[in-house]
C-alpha cells in the first residue's frame, strides 16, 4: 500500500460553518451558493497543487476552530485521547509533507520533514531546547516519530505558531532547500498557518509522549467527521452568530488573563 498522501485534487473544499464541503470540479449540474463553493469553472485549468493547497488550508481552519471549541466546551486540559488534537496533528503533518523534497533511500524515496525542524533552532536557539529533548528520547526510532514528538512539545510549550511564523518569514534562505515549487509553506497559504497556530495558545495540553508510538506512518485525516452536503443550509443564522459572539467574548478573557501573567512574571 502506498504511503504517499492522496489529495483531493479533483475536488474543492470549503469551510461552511462547523462542516466541510466537497464538490467535484467535474460537475457541472451541481448547484450551490456562492458564498460556500467556487464553480468549477472557476477552477478549470488550474495547477492541482493550487487545489491542494487551497484544500488544506481550509480543513486547517476547521480543525482548528473545532478544537478551540472542543477545549472551552470541555472546559478541561486536553490529552493524547482527545480525538479533534490527534486529527490536529494529522492535519499538520500534511502541511508540512506537502511539495516536500523526497530524500534517496536504499530502497525507497522518502518524505522527512525533521530535518524542517531541525533548522528552526538554527533561527532561534530557543528551540534547542525542543529539539535537544527529542533527539534524547530512546523510544523513538525515526524521524518521523521525532518531528511528531517536536510538535508535541511546541504546542505544550505554546511556541508552534512562534517557530512557524520564523519559518515562513525565512523561507526564502531555508525552506527553499527542502521545499519544491508549489509547496504549500513556500507559497501564500502558508504565510496563513502561524495566524491560525496563534488561537492554540488558549488551550491547554498534556501528553505523555513517552508512552505514544509516535513512529508509526502518517495518519490519515477523517472527513467523516467534518462532512456535509453542501446543498443542506440547516444551520441556523442566529445560533451561528450566538455562539461566534460567546466564542469571542471567552477567547478575549483567556488571552487578556495569559497576557497579564506574563507580565507579572
């Protein structure tokens, strides 16, 4: 079984709300609002990494604000169970493979983005830390369980979007030589990922990374979670701006309380 991810190239995806939207760009008969999906011609001819890239940003936004949301409603600090955090990292790991340049092996080309990782602490020495600890785990055996155990520890620490938004801002000296042409982090989708990081830094998260098998292949992202038909509009308008309302007014709280500690310290 291949171990490449598969992108929805013949499809575009869209955020509607708490769901997600899938229409083919072959269809011609299918009729949406406006607002939700772009036609299909809008999108004839065009590169399929552009689609990709346009696709997993979207599923990044959505999973992201669902585990916002799944962390105030809990109102708990989150663990390794916690099936929106796992599908997070899942998400993530497929930003940071996509366009990736494979490195010669023995047997097969593979996909490494540690060394992606690495780097960062050559920008900021702070990140030694991170990666110091993770190269000093016994437990882990390939560079894939090791970036998996750096992203752990970044989000734990609350320095993901920091560590990202370095990475993008000097991705013309450093991510050009792990990147190809059309890599979603070398491109303007990527210059949006350290701004959604950003909302992470108000949720709490504990994982034990010692006793998770972090070397197993990259996972797989489960729309079915997510999924509706586009052409159902259930929802309804002032629950949607209620709860956006209520959303908002708990974040301003969290962050202003995080912002005044950090200055008492």
């Amino acid at each position: 079984m291949a171990e490449e991810t598969i992108y929805l190239c013949n499809f575009r995806v869209s955020v509607d709300g708490d769901w997600l939207c899938l229409k083919e760009l072959s269809d011609m008969q299918l009729e949406v609002d406006e607002g939700c999906l772009l036609s299909p011609e809008a999108d004839d001819g065009r590169d399929p990494k552009t689609i990709e890239r346009a696709n997993l940003l979207n599923i990044c936004k959505l999973i992201i604000k669902e585990l916002i949301d799944s962390s105030l409603s809990h109102g708990r600090m989150l663990d390794d169970d916690h099936i929106p955090l796992q599908q997070f990292f899942v998400v993530l790991e497929h930003v940071l493979r996509h366009g990736l340049k494979p490195k010669k092996g023995i047997l097969r080309d593979r996909k490494d983005f540690w060394s992606v990782l690495e780097s960062i602490e050559k920008l900021v020495p702070e990140a030694g830390e991170i990666t110091t600890s993770v190269r000093e785990m016994p437990h882990i055996k390939t560079p894939l369980g090791r970036a998996r155990a750096w992203l752990r520890l970044a989000l734990m620490q609350k320095t993901l979007a920091d560590y990202f938004k370095v990475l993008i801002e000097k991705k013309d000296e450093v991510l050009s030589d792990f990147y190809e042409p059309g890599a979603m982090l070398i491109e303007d989708e990527g210059m949006v990922i350290p701004g959604l990081l950003v909302g992470l830094n108000v949720i709490d998260c504990n994982m034990c990374i010692k006793e998770e098998d972090l070397d197993q292949p990259i996972g797989v992202i489960d729309f079915s979670l997510y999924l509706k038909d586009s052409r159902l509009q259930d929802s309804s308008p002032d629950n949607d701006r209620e709860k956006d309302s209520k959303m908002a007014t708990i974040l301003d709280q969290k962050n202003y309380l995080e912002e005044l500690n950090r200055h008492l310290k």
